[in-house]
C-alpha cells in the first residue's frame, strides 16, 4: 500500500479506537445499564455500522487492500478475546460449587444448542443454503453463539467479600468455553482444501494439535511471567504470548479464538501471583479491543443480504427459546443454587460478546471464496443480538408477573 494512501485508514482507526475506549469507560457503561442500552454494546452494532461506513464507496478508507494489511491485527484481537475468554476459568470455584454444576450447564447450553439447530437449520436450507457447501457447519456455529449469554450484575449475582462464588456467573462462563468448543471441533472437521493451506493431517490430529497448542502456550505464558519484575513488564509479555499463539494457530488454519482461550484457561490455573489482578487488568483491554476489532468487521458485512435479515430474526425467536426451556429445566435441576425463575431466565437472554467472537473466527476460518450462507449468518448474530432485547422485553415482564402473583 502506498504511502499516501496509508495516512486515511490510520487516522479512521485511531479515532475508531478513541471511540472504543470512551464506551469501555465506566460512566459510559453505567448509562447503558440505566437505559436498557448494553445490547448495542455486547452486539457492537454501532462501531459495525462504522466500519461499514468507512467501507462504503464514498468514503473508501477500508478497502481491500487496507483489510489484507489489517488482517494479522485482527488475528491478535480474537485471540486476545479468546485469551480473556480462558482466563475467567478458575477450577478453583469451580470446584467450590455445588455437585449439580454440570446438569445446570447441560439444562443451559446443550438445551439451547438442540432448539437452535431444530429451527436454524431448515431455514437455511429454505433460504437456499447447500447441505453440501456450509449448511451443518453454520448450522452448528448459530447453535454454538446462541449459549454464549451475558449477565447483568445484580444482588442475585454479586458475590459478597469472602463469600462462596454464585452458581449463574460461573455457569455463563462455561457456556461461552462450550461455544468455543464447539468453534474449535467446526474448525477441525471442516478443513479447508489441503492445496490452499499446504497441511493434511486427519480430524484427530487437529484436534490433538488444537489442545497441544493451547496447552503449550499456556505453559510457556507461566514461565515467562514468573519472569516479570513489574505488571507491566507482565502485561508486555502476555501481549507477545498472544501475538505469538495468533500467529501459530492462523498459520496453520486453526481457531484462533480457541486455541488463546486453552492458553489462557491453562495459565490461570496455575500457581501465578495476582490471579485476580491479572484478570482485571486482561478484561479492562478486551472491551475497547473487541469494538474495535468490530470495526473491521462492519467493512466486510453486507447489510443488504436480505437472507440475514430473515435468518436474524429466526434466530432471534430460536434463541429466545432455547434461553427459556434452558432456564425452566436448569431450575428444576437445582431449584436453591439459583435466583428466581424470572431473574434467572432473564438473565440467559442477553447474546454475550463471545458469540460475535464465535461468528467472526468461523467466518475467517474459510480460506478462499466463502459461501453466501457464511455472510447470512455473521447479519444473524449481530442483528439477532438486538432483535432478542427486543423480543424478551414482554417475555419478562410475564415472566415477573407470574412470579408475583399468587
């Protein structure tokens, strides 16, 4: 790219970025609470909508050329999301919860994942998708993106000092790693043409590699933090762990994603100083860099596809669905671990950060031309996100009604 033409998409990105860090503050995440407004956030449909405008033939500042340039940056950012992602995984708390953890994450996730699959996938066959090109796959990948859920902290949720930890953050965390798990067995299955990535090994090497990988980074990210004299010596060599691990895992046509999450959950499982302080200071970076990174997203979305409207809002309904027989089932699981019906089901409506995470990695992952179906999906998760605010407002306030009355 030429010099004259890099100094336009330098300027757009630094104020895209500006952008981005002034809605990761908190004065400005506080007013999305009061008004109802975390949707836009947790979906990033403003700074998407940025992107696409900054694409578009009138202004042109990322064009083809400027996404290829762009392309190892982004890498970084879904595996610093992915990173982030793993290290909320302590097995710790886990631990320290009651027995029924797994069935309440199965009533959750595995609930949901079969609704979503039941509707998504003869919507996508009617909407003219091919069982031969992408149809299961992005089957699957609606289906993993619609667990991935975002919870409010409210009493129900906060834990007090030197309390046990709450059943609800710790289940949400591990839907969203079963989101990326089902991310990464996509990614191993559905395996790009071996002539275009110059690798062929069977699905379970892949998925042997894909742990390895992980694990290895994981391992490697401890031994060189036990090195740092400063936190942010600390915060400098994580940031080259996970370039590096980007880098690998892109190479090689894995998950980006997937592998930094494995990296990330292995390193804060072992004995690092300041578990807590270093999770803090991962998750202040990851919001302003996943608006970002949705910013180079928009400059590829293609809006007028009306086969993603269509498919946004069966997702939406499916979602919402799912969201609902998942929470009723989870509380008959463990009727005491969990706040009410009407809190808890509310709670696993609103679309997490991660399922945009989910769609973007899928979406990278094909090498050479994508199917129209892969764009369907990408307008899916991101509108589907705001459709779903939209539908469960009634829904909970029957939901509360019902509770409340005799």
């Amino acid at each position: 790219m030429a010099s004259s033409d890099f100094l336009a998409p330098t300027l757009a990105l630094a104020a895209a970025a500006g952008l981005a860090f002034l809605a990761a503050s908190r004065r400005v995440r506080a007013l999305e609470e009061r008004f109802g407004l975390s949707v836009l956030s947790s979906s990033g449909l403003p700074f998407v909508l940025l992107g696409a405008w900054l694409a578009s033939s009138r202004v042109g500042m990322l064009n083809g050329d400027v996404l290829d340039d762009l392309r190892p940056a982004f890498e970084f950012g879904l595996g610093w999301l992915g990173f982030v992602i793993g290290a909320r995984i302590d097995l710790k708390r886990i631990d320290r919860l009651p027995a029924t953890l797994p069935s309440v994450v199965g009533a959750t996730a595995l609930l949901p994942m079969m609704v979503l699959v039941l509707i998504c996938a003869p919507t996508l066959l009617l909407l003219g998708a091919h069982p031969e090109v992408g149809l299961y796959r992005n089957a699957a990948i609606l289906a993993a993106c619609g667990v991935a859920c975002a919870v409010p902290l409210t009493s129900a949720t906060a834990e007090p000092a030197g309390g046990p930890p709450q059943m609800l953050p710790e289940v949400t965390k591990l839907n969203e790693i079963l989101a990326l798990a089902v991310l990464g067995v996509v990614t191993v299955l559905y395996r790009p043409d071996q002539q275009l990535t110059n690798w062929s090994l069977p699905p379970s090497a892949w998925a042997l590699m894909l742990l390895g990988l992980g694990s290895l980074f994981g391992v490697l990210g401890y031994g060189l933090i036990r090195t740092a004299r400063s936190e942010a010596e600390e915060f400098a060599l994580i940031v080259g762990l996970v370039a590096l691990a980007a880098g690998v895992s892109g190479y090689m046509a894995l998950s980006v994603p997937v592998v930094c999450a494995f990296a990330g959950a292995t390193l804060i499982n072992l004995p690092v100083r300041d578990r807590e302080g270093l999770v803090s200071t991962l998750d202040s970076v990851s919001r302003p860099l996943y608006l970002v990174s949705l910013v180079i997203v928009g400059a590829t979305w293609d809006i007028g596809l009306w086969q993603g409207w269509v498919l946004a809002l069966v997702y939406a309904f499916a979602r919402l669905l799912g969201a609902l027989l998942g929470g009723l089932w989870a509380k008959h699981v463990e009727p005491e671990g969990l706040p009410s019906r009407a809190e808890f089901i509310s709670a696993l409506i609103p679309q997490s950060p991660v399922a945009v995470v989910v769609i973007v990695a899928a979406s990278t992952a094909w090498v050479g031309e994508r199917p129209e179906s892969v764009r369907w999906t990408i307008t899916a998760v991101i509108l589907g996100a705001v459709f779903v605010d939209i539908l469960a407002r009634p829904l909970r306030v029957a939901l509360r009604r019902r509770e409340v009355s005799p």
